[in-house]
C-alpha cells in the first residue's frame, strides 16, 4: 500500500472513531440531564410538601385526540406531578437548568398551556429547581372562557324566566 492509500483507510477509521466518541458523549450528556431531571423532582417534592401541598400522583399520563387532516391522533402529555392544595388541583412542571424554568421561554409556554388544556387543573405550578422557588401560572384566556359561559348561562336563565313570567296562565 501507498502512503494515499494508508492515508484514506486511517481518515476513514478517524472518522468513525469521532462518530463513536459523539455518540457516546451524547449519551453521556442525556443520562445526566435525566439525573439531574429526577434529582430535581425529588426535591421539588419536599419543596412542595414543605409549602402544604400533598402530592397526589406522580408522571401522571394523560391522552387526547387531535386530528390530523381529518383523521385521529391519539397524542399522550405527561405531567411531572399533580398536587392538591386547600381544595384546589394543581399541575407542576419541575424544571432544572438555567433557562428551562423560565415562562418566557416558548417551550415551556406551551407544555404548561397543553397541561392546562388537557388536565383542565384549578392551576399550574413551574418548580425552578435552581431558586428552589414556586411559581403558579395563569392564562388570563381561560378565566375569559369560564366567566362567558356563567354570564351566557345566567343570560338564558334571565330570558327563560321573562318568557316564563309572560306567557303565565292567569
């Protein structure tokens, strides 16, 4: 064999030796963020234990319908904890990292808008594992929903009773 020749067969073995160590290193880096993940939610637990919260289930799994050009998907969210407090039901999203647990950052937006949609808890709750802080999150939208439907409902009880009062025998 030439010197090419040695050349590209050790460029070749470089290349997949590289390959090798990046896909190592990739998992490497998932099972730590999944140590650190369940690290987190074990701590979250006692953060919320210790703000009078009991704990009702945990990696709850849920399932909703979505359709997907008229035909159904059957989609699955899994919420990290559901909590209870003075009578209310709350959804927690436990977060670790620097940036993760901030509501300003789209993902998180939407995961706790789609366990709002689909748990349809009294509320929600971001565990910031770094500040080791609670914070509950509102959609202003939703309140929107429900205060439009009382005011509908009590809207056709007022007209039910008019046409009621009016149309009396006497």
């Amino acid at each position: 064999m030439n010197t090419l020749q040695y050349f590209v067969v050790g460029a070749f073995f470089g290349v997949i030796c590289l390959l090798y160590i990046i896909k190592q290193y990739k998992r490497y880096k998932i099972k730590k963020r999944l140590k650190r993940a369940k690290t987190g939610e074990s701590k979250a637990i006692s953060l919320l234990k210790k703000q009078g919260f009991e704990i009702l289930e945990l990696q709850k799994e849920n399932y909703y319908n979505i359709l997907v050009d008229n035909k159904p998907y059957k989609a699955s969210v899994k919420a990290d904890m559901i909590v209870k407090k003075r009578n209310k039901i709350y959804v927690v999203e436990v977060k670790t990292g620097k940036k993760a647990p901030s509501p300003k950052l789209p993902a998180t937006r939407r995961q706790l808008l789609e366990y709002y949609m689909v748990y349809k808890p009294d509320g929600l709750l971001l565990v910031d594992m770094e500040q080791k802080k609670i914070k509950k999150i509102e959609y202003p939208i939703a309140h929107y929903s429900h205060a439009k439907n009382i005011l509908w409902f009590i809207g056709v009880f007022i007209v039910g009773f008019i046409i009621g009062f009016l149309t009396r025998g006497d």
